[in-house]
C-alpha cells in the first residue's frame, strides 16, 4: 500500500509575499509564520530633482510617491509592482550586483535614488558614488522582526520541512527562530548572500537556486511536492 507524505512548506515572508508565493502551488502542507514585517520609516520620500529610482525590493513601492520616472529594478517581481504603480520600470539586475554593474555601464544622468528597507546589503548607492554616478539613497521602510509562533514551532516538528530563504535578513531571522530545526529540514537560497547569512551548520542542507527570482524558486520546489513515497 503507497503511503502518501506532504512535505510541509514553511513561509517566513511577511503574510501578503507568502500568500502570494504559494499560490498555485500543489502538494505541500502550506504553514505561513511570518518572522518579518513591512513598516513605514519616518523618513519622507521625494521625488523633487530625482531623474530615475532605483529598486532593489518591491518592499519599496508602496512608499513611493505617485510618478512616472523611470526605476531600474531587480527582478521582474520588482519591475511589475513598479509598472503597476505607475513608473517606467524595467530590470536592469537579477540581484544588486548585476544592477550595479548594468549601471555602471550605462551611465544614466543623474540623480539617481535608491529607495530601500532600513536592512540592505551590497552598498549600491556607496558602488555608483565611487564610479562617478549621482546616487543617493533612503530607507523608507523596515524589515522589523516578528517573534517566532507556536505555527513555526510546530512545522519545524514535521518529518520534511522545506523553508524558501529570499533575503540575508530572512535568512538571519529564521536561523535565530530555528534553532531546533531538524535535520530533515532543507533549506533553499534565493543567493550566495543569502546562504551566507546562515550559520554554518545550516548551510550543508540549503541549496541555492540557479536564478535568483520567484519563479525558479517555485521550479525548484515543485519537484518536493509532487514526491511521492514508493509502495
């Protein structure tokens, strides 16, 4: 007789990512604990002598005023929120570095801002400064913590427990969460960076997805949930 086992997928993303995420997908036990919240900063956003925006999260448009500047983006994610809201978005990066590059390169005229969360990493504003670009930056938003819940307690219990990582910070939150996460527990990466950001005995069971966006994350979970245990 074929025992029929779901792996439990746990979502650590604030709630409305994580919804989103696992929509569509089959197979799972779907627990969603968020241990990050979106919130505003104090600090205005203005757009006033600004050429182009630059995004790195698509945390950061629900802070923007209403424009039609151009906003070079990470991911595709990033560009459609920033297209719906009304911008000329496109991707310039599928992560930090590539945008920093891509900039670089093309030089766009000044000035450029880079609005972000109060937790970045990569120092995109401090690369184009030194490359002779006119970049500042502001946070205008937080990534605060959200304490760990009895949902997340419970799903790191079960048998197989797969958990998506999408950010160094993510990553941190969940390695301070998860201290007891068994050994049946896989990890995926949605970077290098962000494999880094976990402590070391976690890295050998956290795989880094080819691409670094939503959609190969979703390819590369797919396969666990349609697994099935043999007869």
């Amino acid at each position: 007789m074929a025992v029929h086992s779901r792996p439990t997928l746990l979502l650590t993303r604030p709630r409305a990512a994580s919804e989103r995420f696992a929509e569509g997908l089959d197979g799972f036990d779907v627990v969603i604990a968020p241990l990050m919240e979106i919130a505003p900063t104090d600090e205005p956003v203005s757009l006033d002598g600004i050429s182009a925006l630059i995004l790195t999260s698509e945390n950061a448009v629900p802070f923007l005023p209403k424009s039609d500047l151009p906003a070079y983006c990470v991911g595709p994610r990033t560009a459609e929120s920033a297209t719906d809201a009304g911008f000329a978005a496109e991707v310039v990066g599928p992560n930090a570095e590539g945008l920093i590059d891509a900039l670089i390169a093309r030089r766009p005229a000044g000035p450029l801002l880079h609005v972000h969360g109060r937790h970045t990493r990569g120092d995109v504003v401090g690369h184009l400064q030194r490359a002779g670009l006119d970049a500042r930056g502001i946070a205008a938003y937080a990534q605060n913590q959200v304490p760990a819940n009895d949902a997340l307690r419970r799903a790191l219990e079960q048998s197989q427990v797969i958990v998506p990582l999408f950010s160094p910070r993510s990553a941190a939150l969940f390695a301070e969460a998860a201290t007891e996460a068994s050994e049946n527990t896989i990890l995926f990466a949605l970077s290098e960076a962000v494999k880094a950001a976990l402590p070391e005995a976690m890295q050998p069971r956290t795989q880094v997805i080819a691409h670094p966006n939503g959609a190969e994350m979703r390819k590369a979970l797919e396969p666990f949930g349609m697994r099935r245990n043999s007869p």
